[in-house]
C-alpha cells in the first residue's frame, strides 16, 4: 500500500508539473519555446528536486509548543 500511495503521489507532483506548462503555453503561447522531450523531462526534474529543497528548507521539525 506504501508504494502504491507513494507512486502516486509522485505522479500527482509530476502531473502538477506539465498542468503549469500547459498553462504557460496558453498564456504565453508560441512566445515561449522550451524543446523537445528531454528538454522538458529535465525541467520537469528540476522542478520537482527545486519543490523538495524548499520544503526541506522551511521544515521546521515538530512543533516545540507541543
């Protein structure tokens, strides 16, 4: 069950990703070139690794007041 959820939750992460290019390509549309499928793949990466370093960053540990 532990990685059924966990495999999910990272295609939800990933997905969320290629919904904000989508939305990017809607508003900015052909202003904006970002290449082909490894370019994109790398992106995608980057986005994710970016996501867990700024969590982990603003992790604060348990709260002291409980």
């Amino acid at each position: 069950m532990r990685l059924v959820l966990g495999v999910t939750l990272w295609v939800v992460a990933a997905g969320s990703k290629f919904v904000v290019l989508l939305l990017i390509d809607l508003v900015f549309g052909d202003a904006v070139s970002l290449g082909g499928f490894f370019s994109v793949t790398l992106l995608i990466v980057c986005l994710l690794l970016a996501r867990s370093g700024v969590r982990s960053l603003l992790d604060t540990g348990p709260d002291p007041s409980r």
